[in-house]
C-alpha cells in the first residue's frame, strides 16, 4: 500500500449481509477496511467459520477492490478465569486460519485485564507480577498460533489494560522478540487523566519507543470527557497535525484506521482525515 492508506472498522455499517457492508465502504471510496466477523453475523472470535462464508467474505471485497488490511481477534488475554483464556486461544486459531483464506496479513489483540466483564476496563491487579506473566504465557501461545499460519499479531498501548503504556507495549517486545508481535498505534488510548497538558510529550514518546514496529494505526479521537456519541476525529484534544506527522515521521506505511464513530458521523470524520492526510478520491486517493 502507498504511505497512510485510510480505512474504517467495517463493523461502522451494519448491514443485512456482507456484501451489503463492503458496498457501504467503497461508496466512501474507501479501500481498506479492519474486518470483525460481527459484520458477518458471527462473534468475533467464531467456534467454526464455514468454507463458504469465507469465499463469500473474500469475493464480496474483492469485487469493490477494498483490502482486509486486519481482522479484529480481541480477547482478554489476561482473564482471571484460565477457561476464558483457553477459550480465547482456541477462537484464535480458528481466526488465523480464516485470515489466511482471506488474505488478512494481521489480527488485532487485546493485552487484557484483571476485570472479569470488560476486557478493557482498568482493574488495580493489572499491574501486578502475576498479570504480566499471565499475559506473557497467553502471548506465547498465541504466537505459535500466529508462526502456524503466518500472521502477524498487533496490540496496542491501552490504558485500561495490563499494557497500558508506550513504555509497557516496548518491553512486551523485547521481552518476546517475535517478528509476528507488532503495534497498532491508537494515540487516543495513550493517555491517562491528566495526560492531554503534555499531549506532545506523550506521542513523541510513543513513537520514539514503538514507531519502528507499527502494523496499523488507528484513527479515533481523543475525548476529554464523556460524552455520547463519544467525538468524531476534529472534535475532540488530539493534535492530529502531530499524529500524522510523526506516522510520517516514523516512515508508516499502513492502515490508518478510522473507528469510534456511527455511520451517521462516517462522512465528515472521513473528509476531515482526507483532509489531514491530503488525499482525495480521483486525484491522490491512495487506491486511484
């Protein structure tokens, strides 16, 4: 893909089928999409994928030229319950193999947390020895999986999980030294209260640490309170001017993936990166 490629989690357009889904990105002119296989009308981490859904997934995006640049695997990695944990595994396996058939080079991970109902929801034992190593052992495992089918697995820095900082997400990579571990940045999940006064500090750090092993970039705004619907990119503290240019920076040449908006919101979130990104349907769009 050219440098910063903009996407959407197809999951934004909740359609009856999934060709239905694919046809609501590309009239964005959108070519790149995360993938959940909600949008198929399974959980995201299935029991069992049939062969038929797979090619149907797979004909449907290619037909409307739109790239499954991930496919989202989230579990809690770190789930007090080991059955959980197991179980998490076991869907990982069936997904990788789905993503081969897909050709969906990444599967996105969530690093987990203590809490029993919400996998990213902070809990105070995530920072304990013991969570540290719990994710450790699920990450090994999870990377045998992704050396099997030869995929890469992306994680990211969030503060409501056992890896909730830039710092955090450097030494899970130095600590398992796998060329299938790799970063999605999600600058809107580096901040903890407080955080947005020392908004450069805190991306330039991330970057320093993690800007040579990106997979994915997201693009979702950063909200200063709670608010419903949360902000669309624009509308909220992030300094996305700072955001690109150190994606740029760091040399990216990926996915920026649009999510945290409802379709409604879709099209103005899309403009403003465009904008941001200086690209344009029919003159620089990266899929032209």
């Amino acid at each position: 893909m050219p440098p910063v490629t903009l996407g959407i989690f197809a999951k934004t357009f909740v359609r009856p089928s999934i060709e239905e889904v694919f046809e609501a990105v590309a009239r964005h002119h959108l070519r790149c999409v995360q993938f959940n296989f909600s949008s198929a009308g399974l959980p995201t981490l299935p029991d069992e994928i049939d062969a038929a859904l797979l090619r149907r997934i797979r004909r449907a995006a290619a037909d409307r030229r739109i790239i499954l640049a991930a496919v989202s695997g989230t579990f809690n990695m770190i789930h007090p319950d080991v059955a959980q944990r197991r179980a998490g595994l076991r869907g990982l396996e069936i997904l990788a193999g789905a993503c081969v058939q897909l050709g969906a080079p990444v599967i996105t991970l969530c690093t987990g947390t203590r809490d029993p109902a919400d996998m990213w929801r902070s809990h105070p034992a995530n920072q304990s020895p013991e969570a540290w190593s719990d994710l450790l052992v699920t990450l090994t495992k999870a990377l045998t999986i992704a050396d099997k089918h030869g995929v890469v697995l992306g994680i990211e820095p969030e503060t409501g999980n056992v890896v909730s900082s830039a710092r955090h997400a450097r030494r899970l990579l130095d600590e398992m030294k796998s060329p299938r571990l790799k970063i999605i940045m999600d600058p809107a999940n580096l901040f903890h209260a407080n955080d947005v006064a020392r908004m450069d500090e805190v991306l330039d750090e991330a970057f320093d640490l993690l800007g040579v092993d990106l997979a994915l970039a997201h693009a979702k705004e950063l909200a200063v309170a709670t608010t419903a619907p949360p902000p669309a990119p624009g509308e909220g503290a992030l300094d996305w001017d700072r955001y690109i240019g150190l994606l740029r920076k760091a040399g990216f040449e990926g996915p920026l993936i649009l999510h945290g908006v409802d379709e409604s919101r879709a099209a103005d979130a899309i403009q403003f990166l465009r904008d941001k990104l200086e690209i344009h349907p029919g003159r620089r769009h990266p899929a032209r």
